[in-house]
C-alpha cells in the first residue's frame, strides 16, 4: 500500500502509524487521568473494527474518554443519553417531509458519526438496543427499506452503571456479543484523584479539550495504515490452537452456562493481533492472547446463579482457565 497523507499531514506509513497511536496516550492523559488501560482497549477496537461495552460508576469519565479519543483521533463524535422513552428513529434518523418540496427527505441521526457514545444503552428498551444492531455488524442504517452506509472508521462505545439496576434494561447475551471488548471503567487510585482535583482547581474544563491542550496525534490515513499491518500479523497454528483450546474451556466450566461462542475465540485472534502489533511485533505470542482475554471474553460468558452467589466472577473464571490452559512452547 503506498503511503497516504491525510488533511493534517499524518502519513499512512505503518511505523509512523504506531508511533502516532502510541502518542495517543500522552494526548488523551492531558484531559483523562489514569485510565490508560481503556485507551488501549478502544485503540484495540478501532484497530479491528470492533465495538466497545464501557461498565464503571457514574463519575470516572468515560464520556471524557471517548471525546478526548475523537480529539486526539480528528473523529467526528456524538453522543446519545439512552432513556426508556427513546425511540429507534432518534438513534438511526427519519424521513421527514418538506413541505415546500412536497417530498420526504432522510434526516440522519446521531448514529451517523465515527464515534458514538451510547450513554447509559441499558437504560432503553430492547426495541431501541436493537437499533444499533444493524450499524453494528453491518455498518449501515436502512430506512424505509434504503441502506445508507455509515462513515468510516466507526465505532460505538457504549456506556453502563453496574450498581444501579431499577429501571434498567439488561443487554441480552446475543447483543452483549456484537461488541467486541467489555473495558471496565475503575475508580481513580488515590494520587490520581488528588491529580483530578487539582487539575480542576487549576481551571481544566472538561468541555473544552482544545484548552486542555489536547491536539490531533493520528489521523485516518494512519488508522487504515495500522489497519492494513495487523492483518500481515503473522498467527502460528499454536496461537490458533491455544485461542481455541481456551474458548472450548469455558464451554466446560461448572461456574458456567454459557461459554465463549466460536464468534468470541475469533474476536480473542483479532485482538491479539492487534495487540501484538501494537507492541511492535508482527507475530503473535501467547502473552498477547493472554493481555486481551479478559477484556474480550467477560461479556460471552454467562454465570451460574449459584456460583454467582459463591461470588464467583466471569473474570475469575476466566483467569481459572488461562491457568490451567497449556501454553504453546
């Protein structure tokens, strides 16, 4: 592939590319203390075209997150508060009529952006969930029976409470699958929540990246660049086997009555690979399947009520089967 410019002058060249992605962390860090993990995850999703699933309290800047990554990306972002009188068409768009033309024209909805933040998806009733579905897997919208395609790249990052259940939604397990990494959002250690603090006594405005001085650190052009190289990444049938072997075990578990789908062992590959290329290799090592399973299979896993009372947890689970999982020499 040769080598693209883009309107910011970020070239498609693959190395320059991971140089810029890895600039992402300094940029996104002016506006977003301590989450560093996350960024990798939504990185990891754009590089594979995937979707994202962000769990954590109200308050740990998960909204923040998402538009400090557009900023540092130069992506267009929306957001969507989901509450239980939304309706598909506030999501996806309508056909409105023009009286002065006398005809009905397409109003695109918030859907149609490069990343867009589902605030709160399981506060909307499945009719709504499922809006998203079709631009999900097939990166389109249709109305009144016309698809029309969503820009490129696109990724939705949606957002849920874990503590606070009355009035919710859940997501059914077939929805939870279509994304493909489950990042949790902790609380700030100390030192990094006294950082918060004092950022704000200083003047940081949450609503103005630019004066925090966030700036473009990649572009499109070195997105499709990565992209292209994490499909050369180089997987042995050992790392196949292995990412295999670990799905089929928690097919098996007792703590389970819902292992990893074949769609969740192929979404372990493709993380890994991203990964691994992200850490400046062009073959994949065990350790790189090992770093993203958590994130990759938490949500494909479905828990047994009586181990969930013992308080077993999908990421125990999984971490039981890294273990006992032999590793390829």
């Amino acid at each position: 592939m040769d080598p693209t410019t883009d309107n910011a002058g970020h070239t498609g060249d693959p190395g320059a590319a991971r140089a810029s992605l890895e600039a992402l962390r300094a940029e996104i860090a002016k506006a977003v203390v301590g989450q560093d993990p996350a960024v990798t995850g939504l990185v990891v999703a754009l590089l594979c075209r995937g979707h994202v699933l962000l769990e954590g309290v109200p308050g740990v800047a998960k909204t923040l997150l998402v538009r400090a990554l557009a900023s540092a990306l130069e992506l267009d972002t929306k957001r969507v508060q989901f509450t239980p009188d939304l309706m598909p068409s506030d999501v996806t768009g309508s056909l409105v009529y023009d009286a002065r033309t006398a005809e009905f024209s397409f109003q695109p909805g918030p859907v149609f952006t490069n990343l867009l933040l589902a605030d709160e998806i399981n506060r909307t009733p499945p009719k709504t969930q499922s809006s998203l579905l079709e631009a999900m897997e097939e990166r389109q919208v249709t109305v009144d029976g016309t698809p029309r395609p969503l820009p490129e790249p696109f990724l939705v990052a949606a957002t849920q409470n874990p503590v606070e259940y009355e009035g919710t939604y859940p997501l059914p397990e077939a929805q939870l699958d279509r994304f493909l990494l489950k990042l949790t959002i902790p609380l700030p250690s100390r030192q990094d929540e006294i950082d918060v603090l004092t950022r704000h006594a200083g003047g940081f405005n949450p609503r103005d990246l630019r004066a925090a001085g966030v700036r473009p650190a990649a572009g499109p052009a070195d997105l499709e660049a990565a992209r292209a190289a994490v499909a050369k990444t180089t997987v042995s049938p050992e790392i196949t086997g292995y990412v295999v072997d670990i799905c089929r075990a928690t097919r098996e578990s007792p703590s389970l009555t819902l292992g990893v789908s074949p769609r969740g062992a192929t979404a372990l590959l493709a993380t890994a690979r991203a990964w691994a290329w992200l850490t400046g290799r062009d073959y994949v090592i065990p350790d790189d399947v090992k770093a993203l399973a958590l994130p990759t299979l938490r949500h494909r896993v479905h828990l047994r009520p009586e181990a969930e009372m013992e308080g077993v947890t999908a990421d125990s689970v999984i971490n039981a089967v890294l273990t006992h999982v032999p590793v390829p020499r």
